[in-house]
C-alpha cells in the first residue's frame, strides 16, 4: 500500500491511495508530470452525479477507481495536517464499512 500525491497547483491537490502491494511502492511518493485537468477529469468520468466546479466547497471528495482512493483537496494547510489526514482515515474505513454492510444486506435479499 502506497500513497501519491499524484498531481496538485497552488488550489488543490490529488492524493491517490493504491491498495495495491509491492515491495518497490510502500510508503509515499510524489509524482510529477500529471496535469490536474487531466486528473480530475479522469476521476470525475467515475462518479455518477455532476460536481461544482468550485471544490473549496467539496474539501473531502473521495473516489474509489478500482484499487485506489483518489482524495482531492485544497492545498491549504489545513487539509493536509496530520489531524485532518486521521479524520480523512476514520471517514474511510466507515465509508468501508457501510458499503461492505450494504452489500451483505442486498445479497441476503
């Protein structure tokens, strides 16, 4: 499991979360290259209902794209602290949580 900051400019920045293992990516990167148009581009052809362009106004979008989480946030400070990146945690593993639960629901019926 590895963390990349995948693309980010002075407004916002994307955080991919990868689920997968290898001994040559644990821990965290940052990668360079990515366009952050591109990127959110690409992430919102994998959500369902239109986004605000102004995601000041979303600080905690979170997408799930096969193994990975991708986070994007502002660049403020403020979302990027150890707190907030335990806070972002905690509303992960519920998120988890109520679809693994979701799930068991709707294949009992």
């Amino acid at each position: 499991m590895y963390a990349a900051l995948e693309t980010m400019n002075a407004d916002l920045g994307v955080l991919r979360l990868s689920l997968e293992t290898s001994k040559s990516t644990v821990g965290y990167i940052e990668e360079t290259g990515h366009v952050l148009q591109e990127a959110l581009s690409r992430i919102s052809q994998h959500i369902s209902q239109p986004l605000d362009g102004n995601f000041q106004l979303l600080p905690d979008l979170r997408v799930f794209i096969g193994k990975n989480l991708y986070l994007v946030k502002p660049m403020q400070r403020r979302f990027w602290l150890r707190s907030t990146a335990l806070a972002d945690a905690d509303a992960i593993a519920t998120d988890l949580q109520t679809a693994i639960d979701l799930d068991r629901s709707r294949s009992r019926a």
